[in-house]
C-alpha cells in the first residue's frame, strides 16, 4: 500500500507522551519559557516536503507583505524521521514553535491531553472562519467535548482506484459501488492464482488499517465513528458489513494475502485497490500509462448512498491540520493569521495546485473559484466529491495500539480464515475496550 508523502506517527508511548507533557509543564513553571519566547513574531513550522513547502512560502510572503498582523518566520518541520517524534522533543526542550501544520487528528489529541495546545474553538474569529470555509460538516470529526484542539488544512479522501480497461473486458462501463457488483466482477475477472479482483487488505502495519478495514468500516456505517472515549463501536452492524466483506473476499480466492508486485494496478495482478490523491502526481510521474486507464470509484458499501439521497458515500480521510502550542506569546495573533490563510480561496486554490490535496472545505465543487482546477482534473474532482463525507482517524491518543489490535485479532484472523468476522470483530473490540480502560 502506497502511503501519503506526509509523515505519519510512529510508536508514540504513553512514557513518552507523558514525560514529554511534564517537562514541558516544568520548564512552564519556573517561568523561563514564557519570559523568553519572543513576542514579535509567529513562528511556524509546516510539513517538511516540497509542496507545502513552496505553498507556504508564498502564503507567509504575502502575509508579511500586507502588514496584517505580526510577521510569520516559517521553517519546516526539523526532522530526519517523523514529525511526531520532533514536535515531542521540542516540547521537552521548549523549542517548539507558536503554530505548527501537519498534525493529524490523533496526535492533536494526544497534545491536547498533555495540556500542550490552544483550544481553537476558544479562538475569537473560529465560528467566522468556519463558517466561511463551509466546514459544517467536517468539523464534528475534529472536535471532542465541544474543543479544538487541530484546524483540519487537507483532507485527503481513499477512493477505489479500478483499471477501467479490465472492467470493460468483463461488460463493465463504470467501477462497481456496492459488495454485490464487486462480487459480480470478480465472479467474471478472476482466475485463481493469476489474478484478482482487489487489494482488500493494505498491509500489515497498524496505519494500514486506515485504508482497508477504518475505510469499510466508515462507508458502511455512514461515517460513525469506531470509537467512544474508552469503547470500541466497531462491533456492530457496520463493522459486521465491512468485516463480512472482507472475508468473503478472502474465502471465495477473489483477493490475494499478500500482493508481490508493488503495483498490482499496473501489472493487472488486481483490478481494483484502494488509493489516495497523493497516488494521482505519482502515477502521472511514473506509470502514466496506467493513469490513464484508472476510473475512480467509491469504497464499496452494501447500498449506494446516492439511491437513497444520502450524497456521496463516507470513507477514512487522511487528513493533517494545525495546532497553536500552549506556550505562544501570540496565541491570538498566530489564530488569525492561519485564519486568514485557510479562509482566503486564492490561497486554497494555489494549495490545490501546488500539492494536488484537496483543502478541508465543503464547497469545493460549488466554488466557482475552484470549478476551472476540476475541469481540467477530473480524479482531483472525484476525491473532493467526498471531502465533506470523509472522517479522519477516531479522537484517540491510543491511535496506534488500537489499530494494532485490529491487525492481530480482526483483519489477520480474516485473511487466514481462523476466525468467523462475528467472532474476530467481538475479539478484537473486546481487547480494544480491555487496552482503553487499562490506560485510563
């Protein structure tokens, strides 16, 4: 499974969470940190790649050139490895900035149970903006207990990339949406130990679980959530729908337990695989033949949402925002200034253009600004239909050790048959409920 360019966190202990969140807090009470930080500028750091990189720079550029506010100094984020682990030592040490992007919803709540950043709902200017960005929809996946703790920038939907050419080699003129018509297709498609319908399972590491099983599990319920504070929700009709989907899948030959080739897509090892935006410049780069065979279609669900007037079908997004730390100086002035970059559509369609992710906004296909960007990039048109459907990663800081507990005692159970999706989901929930209250 190809992942964003984005980092993504790594292992993250509770012991470092927690020691990290006490230095912090010591070195805030002898009061050198706050008489130190200097007051006469915004610092921010942003996600260390290209794109955002040469975004950036011209987002701060025109900032300090109006003279709005204070003035933004912006490096990217001083890594070699991922920026959870960065962000963490800055805090030990108190170098971290005033506002920093490319936090993903988990990690923001882990800051925010450190006591390490700025509640964003608190903000003067957050229901403007909001309302200005048409984020109605997409603010529910953000918030817990009625706080902010990131401003989603991006949301970066997964769709189910199909090779076009080989749905129509079998009689079909558009990518199947629901489990019957990807039975139906594999049914026709498949030989056995040649080639497959999809890649039902991204991987074995924990973060793939957003892209197979998180990703079913939100198209089938809609978009609730899998998890409430210490309880695990997946065990319920929805999760049975995914679950069930996937082991059928597995049962009847129709997918494979491991993929050889790196790009089942280009070789026709699989037909259909799920993908995100990030996949398009990729694939233009490197396999643009491939590119030009692809058609878009939804996570497949047992209904399609479209027949009974529900819009676009729910997926996972991976989605990265912004947080203010605690120990800025200029909390408001750092509030305001990212206040004007996200509500400023020229800036969002120079972001469109810039990284090929879709900005966290409702409105992208009914803003005439955008509408031209679409017309020309008809795949970039097909995520954005689901930008305010899709939800980002559950509001938990035991992101990892959860969706470790989905990998060993749910998705590997049905790849291999050992267990029925019924009992494996029981299993997995149960030991998820059993970690949430032990670290509670």
């Amino acid at each position: 499974m190809t992942l964003p360019s984005a980092t993504l966190p790594s292992a993250i202990t509770r012991r470092d969470l927690l020691h990290a969140g006490a230095a912090a807090a010591l070195l805030a009470g002898c009061g050198q940190r706050a008489a130190t930080r200097r007051a006469d500028a915004i610092r921010l750091w942003v996600a260390p790649n290209a794109a955002e990189e040469a975004f950036w720079k011209v987002a701060v550029a025109r900032w300090n050139a109006r003279g709005r506010g204070l003035p933004v100094r912006f490096a990217t984020i001083p890594t070699a490895g991922n920026s959870e682990d960065t962000v963490l030592s800055a805090l030990v040490a108190g170098t971290e900035p005033d506002l920093c992007t490319n936090i993903f919803s988990g990690f923001a709540v882990q800051l925010a149970a450190l006591g390490q950043v700025v509640d964003l709902a608190a903000q003067p200017g957050f229901g403007e903006l909001v309302a200005r960005r048409h984020m109605g929809a997409i603010m529910p996946g953000w918030t817990q207990g009625g706080r902010v703790a990131a401003m989603p920038i991006y949301s970066s939907p997964t769709l189910i990339w199909w090779r076009a050419d080989l749905l129509e080699a079998v009689g079909l003129s558009a990518p199947p949406a629901t489990y019957r018509e990807v039975y139906r297709f594999s049914e026709r498609y498949v030989r056995p130990g040649a080639r497959f319908a999809m890649q039902v399972v991204a991987g074995r590491s924990w973060q793939d679980r957003w892209f197979d099983f998180i990703s079913l599990y939100y198209a089938a319920s809609g978009g609730r959530p899998y998890l409430d504070g210490t309880r695990a929700l997946y065990a319920n009709a929805a999760g049975l729908e995914a679950a069930g989907f996937m082991d059928a899948m597995f049962r009847r030959g129709w997918t494979a337990l491991d993929f050889d080739a790196e790009e089942p897509l280009v070789t026709g090892l699989a037909a259909g695989a799920t993908r995100g935006p990030w996949d398009v410049e990729r694939y233009a780069r490197i396999y643009p033949d491939t590119l030009a065979r692809i058609a878009v279609g939804p996570v497949p669900a047992s209904t399609v949402p479209l027949e009974v007037g529900r819009g676009p079908g729910s997926t996972f997004s991976d989605s990265k925002g912004a947080v203010i730390f605690r120990n800025s100086q200029v909390a408001q002035q750092a509030f305001d200034f990212l206040a004007w970059v996200l509500g400023d559509e020229a800036l969002d369609l120079l972001w469109l253009r810039r990284t090929g992710l879709s900005p966290a906004r409702g409105d992208l296909l009914d803003n005439e600004r955008f509408a031209g960007y679409y017309r020309a990039n008809p795949l970039a048109r097909a995520y954005a239909e689901h930008v305010a459907s899709a939800r980002p990663p559950a509001l938990s800081e035991h992101t990892i050790d959860i969706q470790k507990i989905m990998t060993s005692r749910l998705v590997e159970p049905l790849m291999t048959g050992a267990a029925s999706p019924a009992a494996a989901l029981a299993d997995a929930a149960t030991r998820t409920d059993r970690m949430l209250e032990a670290q509670a």
